[in-house]
C-alpha cells in the first residue's frame, strides 16, 4: 500500500527512507497485530492492542452493564491507535492537502500552515461531533450536575475510555510527524506547546477521573479550534477571506469564559463540597484541596496564555489593518498625470496631427496624372 509517489529511491533504513515510507512501515506493523489475532496462541497477546482492557462487569436493571477501568495496559492500546492515526494522518495529507497544494502553488512557509491547518480541521471536526455525541448519549449536557456528583468517576463506558484513548494516541502521533512532514525549524516550538498541553490536560483528565468535565472543555476546545482553521484555510485560498477571523475571534472568548466558569463549577464548588473528601488510589479518588487547587491552577494558567496569545494576534491583525489602509489613503491621494495618446507611428497626439522636430507638418502635392 503506497502512499506517495516514489519519483527517488532511498537506502533502507536511510533518513529519507523512513520519512518517504513511514506510513507503509506502520502499516505492515498494524497488518502484522491484526494477523495475531487468527492464531490462539497470540491473539491473547493481539487483543491487548486493540480492545480497550479492564472491563467490569456488573448487574442494574435494565441488565449487564460493562465498564472500564484504566491501567498500564491501555499504553498498548494507544500505541496502536497510534499506528493507526499515522497512517490517517498520510492518507489525509497525499489523497486530499497534497491535491489541493498543487493547486493553490503556496509558499514554503504557508504549505506548511496550510497542511498544520487541513490536518487539525479534518481532526477537529471529527473529534467535536465524537464528543457532542458522546456528551448527548451520557446525558451530561442535559444534567450538569452529573459533571461532578458522584465522583469518581473511575467507570468509564466503552465509547468514552475509547474516545480519551484516540484522544492520546492522536496527539502522541503528532510528535514523529514533525519529522516526518519536515517541518520548519521556526514552526516546531510553537506546534510543541499545543501539543504538550494537549496531552498534558488529557491525561490530567483520564488519569484523575475527571472524564467528564474533560469531555465538555474539549467539545468547546476543539469548536473552537475548528473555526480557527477553517478560516485560515480560507485565508490562504483568498487573502481577502478575513470575516472568518471575527467569528472565530468571538467563539474564542467565549469558549475561555465558559471554560473557566466550568472549571470553578465543577472542581471549585462541585467537588469541594462532596462528601468523599481524601486521596484514595485504589478507588480512583483524588478530591484533595491541593489537587483541586494544582488542577484549577493549571486550566487558569493554560486559559491565561491562550488569551494573552489571542490578544497579540488581534493586536497584530489591527497594525496590519492600519497600514494597509494608510498605504490605500496615500494611494488615493496622488493624482495621476493624464496619459498622451499616441499612435503606433507618433506622429499623432489625442487626435491632432503632431509636429516633428518643431517643424509644421506640410501638406503633400499630389502628382497629376
């Protein structure tokens, strides 16, 4: 299964090599686990990799209810939906952004934004529809209160420990792909801070039990963030798309205030007046006054720099603005010299026959015949 065209071949195991072929490689490794699973001997080993481990399960009744739990097997699980989110990732980028790139004949430094861009909004808007279903089916939008009664909430449904699962693999793939997709020195620093807080606040999430507020702020999140794309795709097909920007800048507000009023809710006042207050690791308890206090901390400091980078970046789309329209007023108040008709000979201007050399034009003698 070839990804790309090969216009060059490489020594194995050579830089380019791997950078050329690195989808093929994972694939063959996802061929070879899902091969596992058609021999009794390892499909014990083959299951690990591929179903969620630590289920529970327990009678209610409405029936059988099957929960999860989370332990050190889920790193197998995640690394390969790991695997499978590189080979997504190739698939997105040669059958879709490579066409388009073609097309478009950006800069070097805006083809790389614009395949940051088209990789996040394609992830981004699968991930918002993943967790608004999830948020629906669970019940949590419709009940608020349920984001931090009972806590903890150590027993995860299916398609939410599957959902946090994704969730880590994806941003964990996103580290080799900055050397796969060889991106620009300049660009790197920037695409690690977003993807260490990703995962940084995932795992605070999945790992504390606070699954679902975890899954609210990243439905807000990742709106959020798809508008953003969305109209920097917009941006680079035509510079004079820049509308997209005010909604997106509006949506950003108003996804920090609702985080954070969110966050007090929940973990400030919610948690604060439970009545299992202590740490407890075998019951996945971790409603101590000094997690609370690290964890709203965190999401404040988090939403702090992000508002402190929105402003630069609207500061900065203002100067742009003022120039551009000092350079338009400027423009306009230069008048331009009429310009001088002249015909192909220059001998004529604006329609008057014109002197040569100061001399009047004399009138030619016709020759009788």
């Amino acid at each position: 299964m070839a990804f790309r065209r090969r216009n060059k071949s490489y020594p194995f195991f050579s830089q380019e090599f791997l950078i050329q072929n690195h989808a093929d490689i994972v694939f063959s490794l996802v061929i070879i686990i899902l091969i596992g699973l058609m021999f009794e001997t390892t499909a014990k080993t083959a299951i690990l990799f591929i179903q969620p481990q630590y289920n529970v399960t327990a009678l209610s009744p409405e029936g059988e209810v099957t929960t999860y739990l989370y332990g050190w097997k889920d790193g197998a699980t995640v690394l390969f939906y790991f695997f499978i989110t590189i080979i997504l990732h190739a698939v997105v980028q040669e059958y879709l952004l490579d066409k388009v790139n073609r097309r478009l004949h950006l800069s070097k430094s805006k083809n790389t934004k614009f395949n940051e861009s088209g990789q996040l909004c394609v992830f981004h808007f699968v991930s918002s529809v993943w967790s608004f279903y999830v948020l629906i089916t669970e019940g949590y939008i419709l009940h608020p209160s349920s984001l931090w009664e009972n806590y903890p909430h150590s027993h995860l449904r299916f398609q939410v420990k599957f959902f946090y699962l994704t969730q880590l693999a994806y941003w964990l793939h996103a580290l080799p792909e900055l050397y796969f997709q060889k991106v620009r020195k300049e660009e790197i620093p920037r695409q690690l801070q977003y993807i260490c807080l990703y995962l940084l606040h995932i795992s605070a999430a999945y790992l504390l039990n606070l699954t679902r507020v975890g899954l609210v702020l990243l439905f807000l999140q990742y709106l959020s963030e798809l508008g953003f794309h969305i109209a920097r795709l917009l941006y680079f097909t035509d510079e004079n798309h820049q509308k997209m920007f005010d909604l997106w800048a509006v949506s950003f507000v108003f996804t920090r205030m609702a985080t954070l009023t969110l966050m007090f809710l929940s973990v400030g006042f919610g948690l604060a007046r439970a009545e299992n207050q202590g740490l407890d690791l075998e019951m996945g308890n971790f409603n101590t006054v000094l997690i609370r206090m690290t964890v709203l901390l965190l999401v404040c400091l988090t939403q702090s720099w992000l508002l402190w980078k929105f402003i630069r970046f609207q500061l900065r789309r203002w100067r742009e603005f003022r120039h551009e329209q000092a350079v338009r007023k400027k423009a306009a108040t230069k008048q331009p010299l009429r310009p001088l008709k002249r015909d192909s000979l220059g001998n004529h201007e604006n329609g008057v026959l014109k002197a040569e050399n100061g001399v009047s034009p004399r009138t030619k003698k016709l020759k009788s015949l």
